[in-house]
C-alpha cells in the first residue's frame, strides 16, 4: 500500500515540490548552477502558480517571458524536463 502522504504529495502545482518528487531537482539545481540563462528561466517559472493564470494585472511581458522561459530550445525548463524521462 502506498505512503499517503506520498501520494497527496503528487496533486500540487508547486514545480520545485514536483521535481524534488520526481528526483531530477538535483540535477536542475546542478544545471542552473552551470548555466546562467537556464538559471534566469528557472527563477522565471519556479514560483508559477494556477491561480496566476486568473490575475488580471498578469501583462502581456510577463505572460511572453514565461512563455520563453517555459519553451526556449536550448535554455528552456520544458525542453529540460524532457530529457529527465
């Protein structure tokens, strides 16, 4: 039978939490300590929330260089998060 706690731990949509459960936060820390422009897209999306996503004083800056930070090829956190599966 799974630890309960462990598995409430999975419905979050705190990022840093998610990747410490899936254990490659160690290696984004390494990675954001070797690459600053990783590090800056780090910082940009670590503190994301849901309900951000309803706020209206979100600009259209900000909602872009999420975006960026999210997506960019070679420096970006999703391409990132792909080669830890």
């Amino acid at each position: 039978m799974p630890d309960k706690k462990l598995v409430n731990s999975f419905y979050t949509h705190r990022l840093d939490e998610l990747l410490t459960i899936s254990g490659v936060k160690s290696d984004l820390e390494k990675r954001s300590e070797t690459e600053s422009a990783f590090a800056i897209n780090w910082n940009t999306v670590r503190d994301w929330s849901e309900t951000l996503r309803y706020e209206l004083g979100v600009t259209e800056a900000l909602a872009k260089g999420m975006y960026e930070a999210v997506v960019n090829r070679t420096t970006g956190i999703l391409p990132w998060l792909r080669t830890q599966w």
